[in-house]
C-alpha cells in the first residue's frame, strides 16, 4: 500500500504504461494489491480510455466499493458501460447507507432497474432511508443497529451476540431500547465485557449521547461526532424510535466532501467534477462562471471610464490604480474566510455580530493605517509626488476598513437570502472592493488634483 505522494504517483505512473503497453495482467496484479479507495484515486487520474481498459480488469466484487469512491461524474462514466445484472453484483457487497448513496447517483431509469431487481425485504430497507434527504442524518444511517432491553442482564446480551455470530462494522456499543423501541441509552462493549454476568444492562446504561433527530443536517451530525469523538451514533424518529445509526466512516466523507467543496465552490466547481471530463461539458460548466466574473470586471471598467479625464491629466494613478483594489481584496478574503469558517462551525449569531463587525473593522482600520504610511512613502519617493501619495494612502484606509465590514457582512446577507457563501462570497467581494477602492482613489484624485 503506498504511503507517499512519490509511491501513489509511481504506481499510477506503472498502471498507466501497463494499460499503454497492453501488459494487462500485469495491471491485474497491481490493481490486486490495491484498497479499493486506492483504485478508484487510479481511475480518476486516468483518462477515459485508459479507464474503461481498467475498469475491465477489476474483480467484480470491489466493483461495488470501488465506485463509492470515485467522484459522481466517473461514477456515470463507468455505470453507462455496465449492464443491469453487472450493476446488481456490485451493490450486493455494499452497507445500507452505501447502498443509498449509490442507487441517488444513478440515472432515473437504472435507479428504477437496481430497485426492482432487490428481493422486497432488501428493497423496503432501502426505500426507507432514501425516504429522507442525502445532506441529513436519515441519508446516512445505516439500518443495521444491534439493540438490548435494560431488564435483561450482561449474561442474556452475551449469548444473544454469540448466537447472532456477526457483528456490524464500526460497532462501538449497543442500544438499549424498551420493550416498544423507544431509545434509552448506550451500552458501551467495553462495559459489556469487564462487568459481572449477572450485571443488569439498565444498571450500567449510560446517557452520554444525545440520539440525533433523523433530519438533523449532516454538518451538524459531524459537528456532533466531532465534539464527543463518536465512532458511532444513534439515529431516532419523532417518537423517539431507534430507527438506525450513524458510523464515523460516513462522517468522515462527509467532512471530506464539505472542505473540498468549499474551496472549488469559490471556483464555482464541484469536487464530483471528472478532470479528464468531456471538454465542451467543462466548457459549459466554466463559462457561467466566467460570465459572472465578467460583469464584475466591466462594472469595475466603467467606473474607471467615469475619470478618464484624471487618468489622461495624471499618468501615474493609472500606474498605481491596480495597488487599492489588490488590497483591499486580499483583507477582504481574510474576513470573509473567518466568518464562513465560523458560520460553518456556528460561532456566529445575532447576539455576537456587534462585537465581530467591530473587531473586523478596527483590524482593518490599524490596517489601513500601517500600509497607507508605508505605501504612501513609498509612492513618494518613487514619483516624488507627496499628493499621490498622501491620496492613494488614503484610499486604502477607505477600501481596507469597506473590505472588512463587506467581509463580515456579505455572509450573513447570503445565508439570509438562501445563497451560499462560499460559492458567491468571493465575487461579491471582490465587486465591492474594486469599486470601492478605484472610486476612493480616483474620485479622491478627481478632487484634490
């Protein structure tokens, strides 16, 4: 299994000239010693070609879990070759909460195929968790729980978990329930198995979990397993019915999923983008994208175009006119970075947005302040000009200590509106501190020259 960066590229690098030199088992024998996980990081860095050739050699039976690894649009690269019977193999292997995952992902018609090719029983257990939202507690659960009654002592669940001869993966601790379903407690295994036999479990039920609601928000949900180290947690309904629970092996991909998303969602990017996807569809995809960018940049260009006298009058604020704006987006991003991250976590509410607001502004006051002396000698020593200097120093004090509250503010007004941060932050951002900084400069230029 590799371990570093330069072991995981060498082996991509050896599967990829393999597959060129149509030495496939040699590929076969690599792929064998392989996690799944690992193959499907080796599928994403091929392109398509190079992939479906090794998608062939794969064994059938990681077939499953190897296409819960890759992203959603390789995923639909692959699926599309593979036929009904294929596609019912592949997901016999996988955990319920997998399972789930894997039939939304499909197109509506296999979703259709897969469902009625499962026995009744198999196919109720899955309808009742897509019966909830993917981004919630409902979606991740698994059904597979193992439960006790409190009257019952250590002795009785000891023999009761031999006779059952299997224990579900990631099971920390069992659930104790009443007679009716009703969720009671934990029983830790560790507690399980260093008490007496004659040990009641409801004497040694503990109540340090709260059981997450079945629509609690999966960022909530990994907040939770978080705050507690939880490896798992349990999952009820309304009346309190135990109805599944939650694993960490599925809070980790969802705090995966979160951090990436939210760096290419600045990009206006998806992290189940294929890299080698077909480039009219990236095209497509990017071009929206660039199409808001460009309105900011001709909005920013018209109010350059207001002081074309000024500019023509004094060439050196057109040699100076990008410093502002640069600035005051960078301190911008720095603010609105902090309260994304701090919404994300809910660090931030009516009751602190007062004393934030006026953190982020006095931090880009004494700012504003350090560089306006800095760059303001600076320009007057390059240009031998005090005015341009004493102006543009200006300026940026305005156009920091504007980036600051805009930073702190834009999230809030999105998150009220229902946009998201992260993926329109950025734009608005930088609208703002570019007009605002090239108005300052030059309309300050404008007036004092």
């Amino acid at each position: 299994m590799p371990t570093t960066e330069h072991e995981v590229e060498q082996q991509h690098s050896t599967l990829a000239e393999n597959i060129d030199d149509g030495s496939l088992e040699a590929a076969r024998k690599i792929i064998l010693a392989m996690h799944p996980a690992e193959i499907a990081d080796a599928l994403e860095a091929l392109p398509p070609a190079r992939r479906r050739v090794l998608w062939d050699v794969i064994d059938p039976q990681l077939e499953g879990e190897i296409l819960m690894e890759v992203g959603d649009e390789v995923r639909e690269c692959l699926v599309c070759d593979m036929d009904l019977e294929q596609l019912r193999a592949a997901t016999e292997q996988l955990d319920l909460d997998d399972l789930a995952d894997f039939v939304q992902s499909l197109p509506e018609k296999l979703t259709a195929d897969v469902l009625s090719s499962m026995g009744k029983q198999e196919r109720d257990r899955l309808e009742q968790v897509l019966a909830y939202p993917e981004d919630s507690a409902g979606g991740l659960m698994n059904l597979d729980v193992v439960t006790v009654r409190g009257d019952v002592t250590l002795d009785v669940v000891l023999r009761f978990l031999r006779c059952r001869g299997d224990m579900p993966r990631q099971t920390d601790r069992l659930w104790v329930t009443d007679r009716y379903g009703r969720y009671q407690g934990e029983l830790p295994l560790r507690l399980l198995l260093t008490n007496s036999p004659n040990t009641l479990v409801s004497d040694i039920t503990q109540h340090k979990i709260e059981p997450l609601h079945v629509l609690t928000r999966d960022d909530d949900v990994a907040r939770v397993f978080e705050d507690f180290d939880l490896v798992s947690a349990p999952v009820v309904d309304d009346d309190n019915q135990l109805i599944g629970r939650i694993t960490i092996d599925d809070v980790v991909d969802v705090i995966r999923d979160e951090a990436e998303q939210s760096v290419l969602s600045m990009a206006g990017l998806n992290q189940e983008d294929d890299i080698f996807a077909p480039v009219l569809k990236s095209t497509r995809k990017r071009a929206l994208w660039l199409g808001v960018n460009l309105l900011t940049a001709l909005l920013a260009s018209w109010v350059i175009a207001q002081f074309e006298g000024t500019l023509e009058r004094v060439v050196t604020l057109a040699v100076l006119m990008s410093v502002v704006p640069s600035m005051g987006g960078i301190a911008g991003s720095q603010t609105l970075t902090l309260v994304i991250r701090a919404q994300a976590l809910h660090q931030v509410n009516k009751n602190n947005l007062r004393d934030l607001l006026t953190r982020e502004v006095a931090i880009g006051l004494l700012n504003g302040i350090l560089w306006a002396v800095i760059v303001a000698g600076l320009v007057w020593l390059w240009f031998d000009d005090r005015q341009i200097g004493l102006i543009i120093g200006a300026a940026l004090i305005v156009n920091l200590v504007t980036a600051a509250y805009a930073g702190a503010m834009l999230p809030m007004l999105m998150r009220r509106i229902g946009v998201d941060p992260a993926l329109a932050g950025g734009v608005a951002l930088t609208t703002v501190t570019d007009v605002v900084g090239l108005v300052a400069f030059l309309g300050l230029a404008t007036w004092l020259m």
